[in-house]
C-alpha cells in the first residue's frame, strides 16, 4: 500500500470572497517586513476597520540600529496578540474575513517569514485566499488610504529606510520606476547623520525634530544631482559632507550647532527630493502627486513638497504619520486591489527578501 500525502492546493480560494468583492470585502492585512508588527483590517481596500502596530524600536535602540535576529523573534512573539487585538478593534471575527494578505519582501528574510507564515495558516485554517503583497506596492497603497476619492495615475514618491524610488503609478500594478538612489536611501541617510551626531534612534524623527531648532541655511551642504537631468538622487556624499564639516569644525576648536547641522542637512535632502519630483511630475504630465514611506512624515519634506505642488496646480496627498511609517493597512489595502484582479498566492508563497516594484 503506497501513502498518499496531502498536498495544500497551489492557490486557495474562497466562494464567498469572490461573491462580494466590492466595497463590503473585509481584508486582514500583516506587516513584519521590518522592525513593526502590524495587522489591520480594512473594508473595500478604503476604510480602516483597525490598524495595529507593535513597534520594536526600543528592543533595537541600543544597538542603533535593526537586528535582524531580535526583530524575528519580537514579531513571532507579537503578531498573534497583534492580530487579535486588530480584530477586536475592527469588531469583526476570523469568520467575517474575505481573504488575508501579508507583505511577502523586499524586507527582512526571518522578520517576512513569520508574517506570512501565519498569513498562509489563517488562509488555509478558514479556506480563504492568501494574497502575498510587495511592501513598496503597500506603500503606494498608503495614499489610497487618505482620501475616498484619491485613485490613479499619479506621480508617488517612495521614501523609507530602505528605498528611495519616484515611481509613474499609471494603474494598479502599473509601475515604471523613472528615479531612484545610486547609493543611501532618504531614511538611510538620515539614520546614519543622526547616528554621527550622537542623536537617538531612529534618527530621522529625531533629526525632523532637532530642525525645528536650527536654521537651514546655516550649512551649505551639496545638493547631489541636482544639476543633472535625471531623476536619479544619491545621498552618501552628503553624508560625507556632514561629517567633514562637523569634523573640521571640531578640529579648529568651533562650536558646532547640532540644530544647525541638522537643520542644515534636512533642507539639502528636502530640495533634491522636491527638485526631483516636480521634475519627474513635469515630464510624465502628472497632476496629481503621492508621498510614502517613513521619510514622508518629514515635516521639512511634507512643507516643501506642498509648497512646490501648490505653486504649479499640482494634487498631492500626503498620507497620516501613522500611515507613513510601516503598518499593516495599507498591506490589506493593496492586497485588496490584488484580490480584486484575481492575483492570489499559493501557500507555497516564499519571502524574497529583494522583491523588485515592477512586476
Ligand atoms: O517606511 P519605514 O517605516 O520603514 C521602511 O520600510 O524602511 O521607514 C523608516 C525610515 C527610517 O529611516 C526613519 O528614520 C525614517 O523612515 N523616518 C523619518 C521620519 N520618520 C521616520 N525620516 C525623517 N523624518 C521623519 N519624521
Ligand atoms: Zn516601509
């Protein structure tokens, strides 16, 4: 007599999430890309039913920065508690649910794999869709989140501790990538000046706050790329830039203002980021901008963004703080649209840690 092995079906489906998927559709979106747990519940890809979000930044701060290991143990540790909450929050049981969506990369390997693995185990247990989502896509998703009537095309700018990316969103999953960082992305760069300056982590709050001291003008510090046509950005140089002045202002016995120098090297990535922008906004013709990503809750950012849409009749939509930085939401929310155009994953789906935007 031969064994048989049950095998999981390469894609799961659900009658009743296929029945109403409009605005009715309840989606539970996990986010453990990173250093947060989140798990959210959202209507119709547009109303935030519950957004819960566990945030290990204390258990990282010591070491100045995100270990990869601690941060997969916090998330298997968090997320069931997580979800729970996110459920009791949104007044809804695991039985409400249409389908169930988690980041599946680029992030973490360890931190994406406890994510989707409990993904994939509520789908399977209540026989509903697993949709693997990409953490940038969710980001872009974010925008949808803001406002009812907000949709495509628009022009977003991605900025998060790990990318840095002006993306033509044309329609759902319709990406053309037209910039991005040659070397340190927005958040990168503002977590390693503020690391320097002896400033807590994670630094770009603390930078964002600390400039509200200073004054911009202070320092002179280089505008990389600014004078080239493409939509290209790099930031190590300006790094560079900060230590050196800080250093040689040390070395010949100067005060240094670390409002200043903060201040200083915000309003540098602020007009690069808005310089690049508008640029891109003129050559594909958007009228409508979108800002994403940790670095989007820059209060430099966000003013200099809005200043310059207004100036040339441009949209934009700036998510919340709290829809900036990483969080489950707009996982479900992007997730939803992918249940919408028929994109599940099997519950073979894998983290891939260098998930590209483009699909
Ligand atoms: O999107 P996010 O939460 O996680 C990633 O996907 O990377 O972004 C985190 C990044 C960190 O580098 C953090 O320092 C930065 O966003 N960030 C900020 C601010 N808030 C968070 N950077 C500048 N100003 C802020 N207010
Ligand atoms: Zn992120």
């Amino acid at each position: 007599m031969t064994d048989t092995i049950a095998t999981a079906p390469a894609v799961a489906t659900a009658p009743r999430a296929l029945q109403k998927w409009d605005d009715r559709v309840l989606v539970l979106g996990i986010e453990t890309s990173c250093d947060e747990t989140s798990a959210a519940v959202v209507k119709g890809g547009r109303e935030i039913l519950s957004n819960v979000v566990a945030s290990q930044t204390e258990l990282h701060r010591e070491y100045g920065g995100i270990v990869p290991e601690i941060a997969a143990r916090a998330h298997i540790e968090a997320l069931t508690p997580v979800i729970a909450e996110a459920l009791v929050l949104a007044d809804v049981t695991f039985w409400d649910l249409d389908a169930v969506a988690a980041t599946v990369g680029p992030g973490l390997v360890g931190s994406l794999l406890i994510g989707i693995a409990e993904g994939k185990s509520i789908a399977a247990a209540l026989g509903l869709p697993f949709i693997g989502v990409n953490h940038l896509e969710g980001h872009i998703y974010s925008n949808l989140l803001v406002d009812p009537a907000a949709r495509w095309p628009a022009l977003c700018l991605i900025v998060s501790g790990g990318h840095t990316l002006i993306v033509d969103v044309s329609g759902h999953a319709r990406y053309e990538i037209l910039g991005r960082t040659l070397d340190d992305a927005a958040g990168e760069a503002f977590d390693k000046v503020a690391r320097f300056l002896g400033l807590d982590y994670p630094g770009g709050p603390e930078i964002d706050r600390l400039s509200l001291l200073g004054d911009p003008e202070a320092v002179r510090f280089p505008r990389a790329m600014l004078n080239q046509d493409g939509l290209d950005v790099s930031y190590s140089g300006l790094k560079t830039a900060v230590i050196n002045y800080v250093r040689g202002r040390e070395k010949a016995g100067a005060q240094i203002s670390v409002p200043d120098v903060a201040a200083s090297f915000q309003q540098a990535v602020v007009d690069v980021q808005v310089a690049k922008t508008m640029t891109a906004a003129e050559r594909t013709g958007a009228s409508r901008v979108c800002m994403c990503g940790g670095v989007a809750a820059n209060s430099g950012l966000r003013r200099g963004m809005e200043a310059a849409c207004k100036e040339r009749g441009l949209e934009l939509t700036v998510p919340p703080l709290e829809l900036c930085t990483d969080n489950a939401a707009m996982i479900a929310a992007c997730g939803t649209e992918m249940l919408r155009a028929g994109e599940l994953s099997g519950l073979d789906a894998a983290p891939d840690p260098n998930l590209p935007l483009a699909r």
